[in-house]
C-alpha cells in the first residue's frame, strides 16, 4: 500500500478522533453548565432531568404536570459564555390561563400568553365604568396566580398588559383606536400592581367629549395622527403625536371665540427633526354662542412639503419619484383642476371639502395642499 496513502488515513483518524472526543467535552461541559443554571435558578433537588441529544427536559418536583426544555448553543466566533434558551415562560404562561380558564369566567374579554410581553388581557368596552369590571376579572387571574403558581412572580413573569377598545380618546382615529395600559410588573421580586384609579385618572381627562361629524373627512399626511376636518375640536389636535410650533397651549386655552369666528392659524410639526412637513389648522366656531378655541371646530388645513398625503380613502403620492409614474392628485380624486380664478384661489369641489394643490416652480410635484370644509 502506497506510504503516502497510509499517512492521510492515520491523519484521518487523527482527526475524527479529535472531533469526536472535542464533542463529547463538548456536550459533557454543557451538561454542567445546564445543571448549574438549574441549580441556581430553582435550587437543587426541586427537578428532575433527562437529555435527549441536544434537549434537557426538565420537571419541577412542585409542578409536576409540566415539562419544559432547556438547549444551550455556542457561538465559534465569541469568547463569551455559551447561550441557554428554554420555553419555560410558555409552557407555564399557556398552562395557567388555560387552568384559570377552566374555572374562571371572562366574559367578551380575552386573555392569553404572549412573549416577551407575559400576559395580555383585551376589553372592548364603551365607559371607564365597564373598564372596572374588566380590571376586577384581571384582579381576580393575578390572585389565582399569586395563590397557585407564585413561582411565576419569582421568576418576574407575572407582566400583564390590558389592551382596552372601544373607549374614544382626544386625537385618536378609527385606525389607532387601541389604549394600552401596563397593569402589574415584577420589581425585585415583588409584585406591583397598577390601581384602578391611576387608570382611570389618566383616561378621563383625555376622553373625547363629542361625537365624530359623519359629514367630515379624514385626511393623513406623514406626520402625526389622522385629522377629521369639520368634526375634529382644536383640542383634539393637540393629541395627534404632533408639537404645536406657534403658540403656548396655557395662552390658547383662555382664547373664546364668537358664533361663526375664525380662529388664527396654529402650525404644528412632527416630533421627529428629521421630518419637515407642517400642517396649518383654522378652527372655527360653529355654534350659536361663544367658545373656547378648544371646543371649535377645525374647517381648514394647509399642508406644507409632505411626501404623500391621504383624503378621504385615496392615497396620494405628493412628491415625484422619477423611479416610477407620477399621477395628478386631482385626476387620483376623479375630479377636474381649478378652471375659473375662484377655483385657482378657492379649490376644487371634493365631497363635503374644497381642495386646491399646489405644483412645485422648478419640478413636478406637490409643495402644498389646502383643503377647506
């Protein structure tokens, strides 16, 4: 046989030989690190264990209906201790809202484990009175879990969030219509527990006070909330994730206008300094006797340099891109440009509105939109 031969056969074997007693080093140091995790996770003697490859399938003596898995993964390119992953949170997270479920009664409400937020628990109610109900059944789970499965408070993953529908906010619209509330969280070890009455007190002066006009239309540039021109209040406004840039809301609180009067112009702009669009609201009072700027109703806006706009139901791109073809807003809208001077200054006729686009001087596309109700 060919010497040359032999020698890459003994390297060979050299080799694989390495490989296989590097793995089983490998594995073996894994199984300490597994142990010791455990050990000082749930104390020693409160588990059993059995392996199955590269799985460690755990079983708490005090829990003995659940079994959860533990892998440990290393990473070649890091010096830093190897991984320990498990599905701990989901085997006892799922299992104690199906038990709680099976004597428990929750009404339309909803809750379920969903990590890495814990628990979610979702209401749709109609008044902060229903609210109440809703959080005393989410008392009644904490309490079941505090009694039964208090190991899940040790290992901080009793956090539970109420995602609340139905309950109108000022500044809110029909696509953001979710309130999300932190109900209880683990701090050192402890179980905190948010009141009722903290929720409730944050809620009621931010409740909307007045019914949506079906006449007003909704507009979306891309800053901000969604704005319903001829229903929205200017108070409102101020709840649309946007910076009022002119003007102290203390100072414009005090502001009473009379039957039919307009008010000033307030610019707001986005929260984000790398976005530049303005929006310019007019509010105007529309009752019979006088009210405060805050209660009038917002009849006409002025959007500066926003890339892309929304009325109504249609999309409008506001800004040309050369990478595709770009549509007149108008033709978009199923509606004819200005014609007449009156138009020109005016706007075009769009439903219940008037909208007037503005083209750029130097190239194609939109500089400012006015629409008026």
């Amino acid at each position: 046989m060919n010497v040359k031969f032999l020698k890459l056969i003994v390297i060979l074997c050299i080799m694989c030989s390495a490989v296989f007693l590097n793995a089983c080093s490998d594995k073996e140091e894994d199984n300490k690190a597994i142990i010791k995790y455990l050990d000082n996770t749930f104390g020693k003697n409160t588990y059993t264990i059995r392996q199955d490859n590269y799985h460690w399938f755990v079983t708490l003596n005090e829990y003995p209906e659940l079994t959860f898995f533990y892998t440990i993964s290393h990473d070649p390119f890091s010096m830093s201790s190897p991984s320990i992953k498990t599905d701990f949170d989901h085997v006892f997270g799922e299992y104690v809202v199906e038990e709680y479920k099976k004597t428990n009664k929750l009404g339309e409400d909803e809750l379920f484990f969903d990590s890495p937020i814990n628990f979610v628990y979702y209401t749709k109610v109609s008044s902060l009175e229903e609210l109440k109900i809703s959080y005393d059944r989410l008392m009644e789970f904490i309490s079941f879990v505090s009694e039964n499965y208090p190991i899940l408070i040790d290992k901080g993953l009793l956090k539970i969030r109420m995602d609340i529908k139905g309950i109108h906010l000022k500044g809110m619209d029909d696509n953001d219509s979710m309130i999300y509330q932190d109900i209880s969280e683990i701090e050192k070890g402890k179980l905190i527990i948010k009141p009722y009455e903290e929720i409730y007190d944050e809620l009621k002066p931010k409740l909307k006070t007045h019914l949506d006009n079906p006449d007003g239309i909704i507009f979306h540039a891309d800053i901000g909330r969604s704005f319903i021109l001829g229903s929205d209040t200017f108070e409102d406004c101020l709840h649309k994730n946007l910076i009022l840039k002119n003007g102290k809301v203390e100072e414009l609180r005090k502001i009473i206008l009379q039957p039919r009067e307009l008010s000033e112009f307030y610019i707001f702009k986005s929260e984000s300094q790398y976005k530049f669009t303005e929006i310019s609201l007019q509010a105007k009072n529309l009752s019979d006797s006088p009210c405060s700027l805050f209660e009038a109703t917002i009849i006409k806006a002025v959007i500066d340099g926003a890339k892309e706009l929304s009325i109504d139901t249609e999309w409008i791109e506001l800004d040309c891109d050369k990478r595709r073809e770009w549509k007149d807003p108008y033709e978009i809208l199923g509606i004819s440009p200005p014609k007449t001077e009156k138009e020109k200054i005016e706007g075009v006729q769009y439903k219940n509105i008037k909208i007037l686009f503005e083209m750029n001087e130097y190239y194609k596309g939109i500089k400012r939109v006015t629409l008026t109700f």
